[in-house]
C-alpha cells in the first residue's frame, strides 16, 4: 500500500468575513509483485477531503468524504475526457499499465503524457498515483 497525499488549499487565511476551504488530496495506490518484484495487479484511488474554516473560527467537516472510485460514473468526468472515461476508468488503465513493471520501470514512466501506450489507456495526471505506485513498491521491497 502507498499513500500520496498533496496540500490542494492555495489560500487559508481566514477573515472576519471570509470562510476558508482547507483540502487535502490523498492518492492510495495497492498493488502485489511477484518474486522478481514485478507488478502483477495494482488498484489506485484518491479522495479529496475538505473543512471549512469559518470566519467566526468554527470548523466544518463533512459526514463522509467518498473516494473517486466510490463516486464512479457520478464523478462527472466522462464528458472532459478525451477518452470519454471517468476517472476510475482512467486509474484502471493507468493500474493495468504497471502491470509486469519493476519499481525502476514505474520511476521511469514519464508523468508529462508523452507515453503513447500509456495515453491510449489513461489521460489524467498520473504524477500522485506514480508516486503512490513507487511508494508501495519500497514498502514491498
């Protein structure tokens, strides 16, 4: 298991009249490797949990946050896609790529889109889901 997480708040100075979002992006990528160390299945997730600083210093957080792969077609990426996926199915592609790959060939994997086999399967950022992959990998070996 590899846990990514980002600081996604650009701005969280709160005012006497201005609420502040504070959110974290956390990207979780499992995977299992053969004897040589080599991938042979791999699940990759992200949930992006927010509070809300109010102005009157009060602190709001949500019942439940739900993962993108729990959000599934509601996510509402389907129609941005230029493969016309939604995330998750963009993270099973990505997931389905790593399979057979060594830790060295997943660093290696470059995150800028320009891997033709990996566009045809996945157009969103990879970066925190390769960073997730790489960090469960270390774990592993």
């Amino acid at each position: 298991l590899g846990i990514e997480a980002a600081n996604a708040s650009s701005d969280v100075t709160a005012t006497d009249d201005k609420d502040v979002n504070a959110q974290v992006d956390v990207t979780i990528v499992a995977l299992t490797t053969d004897s040589d160390g080599r991938v042979t299945s791999a699940i990759g997730d992200m949930a992006e949990p927010a509070l809300t600083v109010m102005s009157d210093g009060n602190i709001m957080a949500p019942d439940a946050v739900k993962t993108k792969l729990e959000q599934g077609d509601s996510y509402g990426m389907r129609g941005a896609s230029s493969l016309g996926k939604e995330w998750y199915e963009h993270s099973e592609g990505f997931c389905s790529y790593l399979k057979g790959k060594t830790r060295a060939e997943v660093a290696d994997i470059p995150s800028d889109g320009s891997d033709a086999d990996l566009m045809a399967l996945c157009t969103i950022s990879i970066e925190d889901l390769q960073k997730a992959a790489l960090d469960a990998m270390a774990a592993v070996n």
